[in-house]
C-alpha cells in the first residue's frame, strides 16, 4: 500500500496546474505525488474507485484508498502544507453544499480565467512526485479524453 496520498488533478488547466506547483513547494513532508486526471493513472484510479470522470474537480486519494473531490480535497491537502496554509482546514467545518458551490463556481470558468495548456506541465526535477507519462504521450491522451468523460 502507497505511504502517500495521490492528488489528481487537471492537468491542461493552468490554474490546476498552479495549484500542483504551490503544493509541491510547500510538501515539505513530501506526503503528496501528483498525476493528471487525463493519464492513464489518473483514469484508472478513477475507475478503480468508482468516481465519475469529471476534469473540473481535484481528486485527493489518501492511503487505504479513501479519496476525497472538490472543495474537500482542495482544504485537506492544504491541512497538510506549511502555515498559514494549513489554517484553511478550519473550512472544513462549513457545510461541504455551501463550499463546493464556491469550487465549482471557480471550477467552471477557470479555463476562461487561467487558460488551457495542451499538455500538463512537467519538470524533471519533479520526477519522484509526479506520476506522469511524457508531455507527447499526454497530449494525446488529452485529446483522447474529451471522447471518454
């Protein structure tokens, strides 16, 4: 079993792939490992666990397979950063309705607001955390995607 929790995420959208970049720099347990939604990791997990295909959320798997989506993964992956980060799961107190309709009213325009990439963003010094196959291979996977969600 995996000793880390594994954050999918969308990976063509830039404002997602803000979000990987922010938590990477501030994991200094290194708990996290990170895979697009759109990779085959990403869809077979979602498909492993039962959860719909759906880019406009943040999937959080913790070990023992417990996952977490929306709103409730953005806060407990942040519970688990540096302060003040971490003070974001006091949110987790307000009703999961009421915060998930601020996600997705983020969610629903990011592309418009951030931009689209046509691949996710890679680094090679991020290549112990990202779960990931190659830029090539993803942007064909991506344009693949729109065919299976």
């Amino acid at each position: 079993m995996a000793e880390y929790s594994l954050v999918l995420f969308d990976g063509v959208c830039n404002m997602c792939n803000g979000f990987a970049v922010f938590v990477l720099a501030r994991d200094k347990k290194e708990i996290f490992r990170f895979a697009s939604l759109q990779s085959p990791l990403g869809l077979s997990t979602l498909e492993r666990l039962g959860i719909p295909c759906d880019l406009s959320t943040v999937v959080l798997v913790e070990p023992g397979d417990t996952f977490y989506t929306k709103s409730t993964a953005i806060l407990r992956i942040l519970s688990q950063l540096t302060f003040p980060f971490y003070l974001a799961s006091s949110c987790l107190y307000v009703p999961a309705v009421v915060r998930d309709f601020g996600y997705w009213c983020v969610a629903s325009s990011r592309y418009q607001v951030f931009g689209k990439k046509d691949v996710c963003e890679y680094r090679p010094e991020w290549s112990d955390r990202f779960l990931a196959e190659s830029p090539a291979v993803a942007l064909q996977r991506n344009t693949d995607l729109e065919k299976l969600c």
